[in-house]
C-alpha cells in the first residue's frame, strides 16, 4: 500500500514538473527559410489578402481612421398639401389629413366607408358575430357583451333590418356599420398630393447641424422655390416635397392597391456624413418601403375610424367613418465621421499585426499537409535547457545541403 502510494506521489512530482513548471520557459521565434513555391504563393496569397482587407475595406470603405458619431439630435415636421373633388365637394388638408400638421407621422385618407346617422338606441347585431343568429329570446343572453361585436345584448331576438332571419338584439349605435355603411370611391387625385417633410439633424461631439432644405439667398427666394419643386434624387435633392405617387412607386407599391386596402410606408432619411470635407457635402438621402404586412395577408393595410357628432332634435348623432390611407413613418438616421490619431493608430496596429496570421497558417500548412513535414518540424523546434558554451552565430546563415551544420529546406534537395 505504501509502495502504491509512493509511485503516485512520484508520478505527481514528475506532472508538475513536466507541466507546470514549463510555465517559467520563454520561448523565442526562430528564423528557417523553405524554399518551397507552392508554400511561397500561399504566403504571398494570404499577405494579398488581409492587406487588401485592410487598405480597401477598414480604412477607405469604413474609414477607421475617423472618429465617428451615430446617435445624432434630429427633429421632423411634416405637412400634408393638396386640395381634390369629391363628387360636390372640395377636400382640403382638414379633411383628409391627420394630424394636419404633424411630426414624424402622418396619413392621408385614400377611401372612406361611412355609415350616416347613427343613435344612441337597439338594434340587430351582425350575423357575423359568433352566436348571434338565433331563433327565439333563450338563444340571446341577457348583458352578455362579444368583444368582437356591437354592444351589449338586450335578452331579445329580433329579425335582421329587413333580412328573413334574426339576430340577437344589442344596446349600442343603430344602425350597425355592417347594415348602413356606404363605400364611396376612392381618392384618386390624391396621387398627385404632396408631403412637406422638414428635417434637421444635429452632431453634438462635431457641433454641426444640417438641414435637408436648400439655403436660399432671402425669405421670398426659399418661398418660390419650396412652392413649385417635388423632390427627385438627381434635379432636386434638397427639395422637401414628395409627391405621393413618388413615394408608392419608390416603395414598389400600386397606388390603386393603397387606396383599396390602405398602408404604411416608411421614408427612411439617412445622414451619412465625410466631415473631413466641407459641411456642404454633408446631405441627406432617401429610401422608400412598405413597413407593415403584404397586401396578401388578411389583416394587411391601414385604417382607422373616426366619428363626427352633432344634435338633431335634441338627440345626439353621429356619421362613423372607416378611412383607408397611407400613414407615412419618418425614421432618421445619421452617422458622422471624423479624422482622429486615436483610431488610426488602433487601426493601422490591427493592420500590422493581423499580417501576422499569414506566418501562422503557413506554419501550419507546412507541418499539417507539406512533404517532409516531419523534417520540417524538427528544424523549426529546438529545446535549449542549458546555455551553449560554443559561441552563438550573429547571423543567419542560409541553407545549402542536408547533413551539414545549416539545413537546406528545398524542394530541390531530398532530405
């Protein structure tokens, strides 16, 4: 029992040494030229590569070399103009816009759904609703509301409007949307409405703020432009009016499809800004695209309801309205760059020793997959456990044959 646990202890002892105490070892690169071509143009290869990473895409498509800023202060204020015939009337911003003046949103309404002349009192529930059909009072449940119908049951059956069959009756507004709603055409003058979209962005850590209107010499000047342009990416980059139909057809969207269905564009406003250059070159671009679900979808488009009240005879009325439209989402983003020694140096130090992965692959390619790669191992591994008492050379002698004292790693000499 002893002599077992003597052994362990002395296999213990040897681990330690063998493993721990080779933590105090210092190890040194050693200098070994392999004349070996097809190893050289990996070499190179690689080197091509990361160098060009560096040069092509860190420093002149990223530009580390700069200080950057991505979370600008930036304000938006839209405004919806345009004036349309409906039938006998004339639409102006009041009636089809919301809000009329707003900030990062707004809506236009494309079609309405209106149901005239609604009263507080009973009526039929949709035979759409779940349970409402029935044929006698027992089938109606006193008080019980349907969160997915009108209003609140009454106990009673009574028949559908002028229908042969019944419907639970409910307490809500008469009649139901369902039964008196009318469908008027859609607006299709709206296609030439326009959106007025000021936008102002601020880069505190630089202290510049920009805007996405053209400067003008005096007031009148700005006035006569900002009333005849439209915005277009190459004519008129710093007008801020976009012509609806310009929008739907960036997005890749069919206006008559909106005006049926109704939708959610996003306009995407991006600030990427050279600040190593003049301010001036420092404008904003303009991308376009539907946000909410594809018009394929059942519960795809956008619309909302809203009434208008007013007192007929001392009862209070109102005309419910089911508006179709696009809603305009203004996102901005920014991003600034400047020229700091901070980032260059961190960058250019990445660089240079990045180049230093294409020794270690080739290392391991010549003694992984290389002819000889045993060969190759022993020359590159050398143990020194005491110091030499021959004097050491000062310089690296090249290789010229095997078996001498400096080793020839070519592929011309058989080793």
């Amino acid at each position: 029992m002893c002599e077992v646990f003597h052994k362990f202890i002395m296999g213990l002892r040897e681990f330690i040494k063998e493993y721990f105490l080779g933590f105090w070892d210092y190890e040194t690169p050693k200098v070994m030229v392999v004349k070996n071509r097809t190893l050289g143009v990996i070499y190179r290869s690689v080197q091509f590569l990361v160098i060009t990473y560096f040069i092509w895409y860190v420093f002149i498509s990223q530009k580390a070399y700069q200080e950057s800023e991505t979370r600008p202060e930036s304000s938006v204020y839209t405004l919806m103009k345009g004036t349309a015939v409906h039938g006998e009337d004339i639409l102006d911003t009041v009636e089809y816009a919301r809000p009329s003046e707003g900030g990062d949103v707004i809506s236009t309404i494309l079609r309405r759904e209106v149901t005239y002349d609604q009263k507080q009192g009973t009526c039929a529930e949709s035979f759409k609703v779940a349970n409402a059909n029935c044929t006698k009072d027992s089938d109606c449940v006193q008080g019980e509301v349907d969160f997915n119908g009108h209003g609140r049951r009454t106990g009673k059956c009574v028949q559908y409007y002028n229908q042969t069959f019944s419907t639970c009756e409910i307490q809500t507004w008469c009649p139901i949307e369902e039964y008196a709603v009318v469908r008027e055409p859609a607006l299709v003058e709206a296609i030439n409405f326009t959106v007025f979209i000021r936008n102002s962005i601020h880069f505190p850590r630089f202290k510049v703020l920009r805007g996405n209107i053209k400067d003008a010499p005096n007031k009148r000047d700005m006035q006569r432009y900002l009333s005849k342009c439209h915005y277009n990416e190459e004519n008129e980059p710093y007008c801020p009016n976009f012509r609806l139909g310009y929008i739907a057809d960036q997005a890749r969207e069919n206006f008559s499809e909106l005006c049926r269905t109704g939708g959610v564009i996003g306009v995407f406003i991006n600030w990427k800004c050279n600040l190593d250059l003049d301010t001036s070159h420092c404008k904003p671009t303009y991308s376009f695209r539907r946000l909410d679900l594809r018009k394929d979808q059942v519960n795809s488009g956008y619309y909302y309801r809203f009434a208008k009240y007013y007192n007929r005879d001392g009862v209070e009325s109102r005309t419910l309205i089911k508006a179709y439209g696009i809603r305009l989402d203004v996102i901005v983003h920014g991003h600034a760059g400047k020229f700091s020694p901070i980032p260059t140096i961190i960058s250019t130090v990445t660089a240079m020793t990045s180049v230093g992965i294409c020794t270690i692959i080739c290392d391991w390619i010549m003694l992984t997959f290389i002819d000889k790669n045993e060969i190759y191992s022993e020359r590159k591994f050398d143990e020194v456990i005491k110091e030499p008492t021959a004097p050491v050379p000062t310089e690296l002698s090249f290789i010229n044959s095997y078996g001498s004292n400096h080793s020839d790693l070519s592929d011309g000499v058989p080793l």
